[in-house]
C-alpha cells in the first residue's frame, strides 16, 4: 500500500523542480550537476531536458537553447543485449563550446562536441564534433557551411528589433509584413549598422 506521505512528498519535490526550471534553469542545471558557464539563456526548459546522466553535459558561456531542446548521454539499445553482458552501457558526453546558438527542438546524442560560435537550426538531432563557427541543421545534422555564410544567406531578412519591447515589435513588424509588404524587409535590415553589407562577424575564423 502506498503511503499517503510519501505520495505527498513526491508531489511537492515534482511541482518544486518544475517551478525551479522555469524560473532558474541555469540554477537547475547545476544543481544536477551539469557544468555551466556565465552568461547563458535556456528558454523554455524543461524539467527532464538534461536526461539520466546530467554530470556528463559541459555548456561554455554565452550559450542559448531554444525551448524543446534535450540531451541524451546514453544509448539504450545495448538493452537488448543484457540477457547476454548484464551489466553493460554505451555512455558519451555532450560539450557545448563558447557562444553557441540552438535553436528550439534540438536533440544532442552521445559524444558531441560544438566548438564555438556555432548556430544549430531547429529540430536537429546532432551527433559528432563539429568545428567552430559551423551552421549545423538536419537529422542526422550536418555542417551546411559557416556562421558567415549563413547570415549572409538571411542579409535581406534582417530587421532591427532586437531592443524593442513587445509593443513597439508588433507594431514595426505588422506595419512591415501586412501593410508595405515583404520588399521593406531589406530596407530595415540596411538600417542597422552592424549588418551593412561590408559587415563581416568579429570573431568568425576563414572557413575552407
């Protein structure tokens, strides 16, 4: 019979790491035993994101996971196998460098390693080591270039509301997307400085 208090307990510690995630993510991650750096954005978390073996992840500084995204330390097919070797696992750590970008829905598998300034699209799954500044995407991801190359690739796209509050994004984009159409959206982008044409990224090495 299962004990009331026990249940209770349980409730409680499930509702606190719940709160905890959302509010502190960072915090949460550390606490697990995941390393983390300074500066980092994790939106949307989740309470089971970080997987069985926590204290097998390392994420650099500067590092932002879009909502969804989980990390698996583990594979669990071997489980087939243990009728034959009990006891037997197939672990790898996954390492997040410096300054890297991930987009929503993302898995990491076992034995990864992003180096620095490396974008992630949306809903890959991403398994291997991949050199620094690299624009990963696919399942199973790939390098599709460099991080240069792809905003050049999105130069026309870009539009200055970084620093707007939600009011005034609504407002630009709306008057922008619904009422003078799409062609405005390369004349925004020319209106920051810092994605002029000549722009290249600072920090971004020669790609070959």
């Amino acid at each position: 019979m299962l004990n009331p208090f026990s249940i209770f307990r349980r409730s409680v510690l499930y509702v606190r790491n719940i709160l905890w995630v959302r509010l502190n993510p960072v915090n949460y991650g550390r606490r697990l035993g995941v390393r983390i750096g300074e500066g980092c954005h994790f939106l949307g978390a989740s309470e089971p994101m970080f997987g069985s073996e926590p204290y097998l992840i390392k994420i650099g500084n500067n590092v932002t996971l879009s909502r969804g995204c989980d990390f698996i330390t583990h594979d669990g097919g071997v489980r087939q196998f243990r009728k034959i070797q009990p006891d037997i696992d197939v672990m790898g750590t996954v390492v997040i460098d410096d300054d890297v970008f991930v987009g929503p829905n993302v898995v990491f598998l076992p034995d990864t390693h992003l180096g620095e300034r490396c974008v992630v699209g949306a809903g890959s799954v991403v398994k291997g080591h991949f050199p620094a500044d690299s624009y990963i995407a696919g399942n199973p991801a790939r390098r599709t270039g460099s991080v240069q190359e792809y905003l050049d690739r999105v130069q026309k796209q870009l539009v200055p509301t970084s620093h707007m509050n939600s009011n005034e994004k609504r407002v630009f984009l709306e008057n922008l997307f619904w009422h003078k159409g799409k062609s405005h959206v390369s004349d925004a982008a020319h209106a920051q400085d810092a994605t002029s044409s000549g722009d290249r990224l600072p920090n971004a090495k020669a790609q070959s």
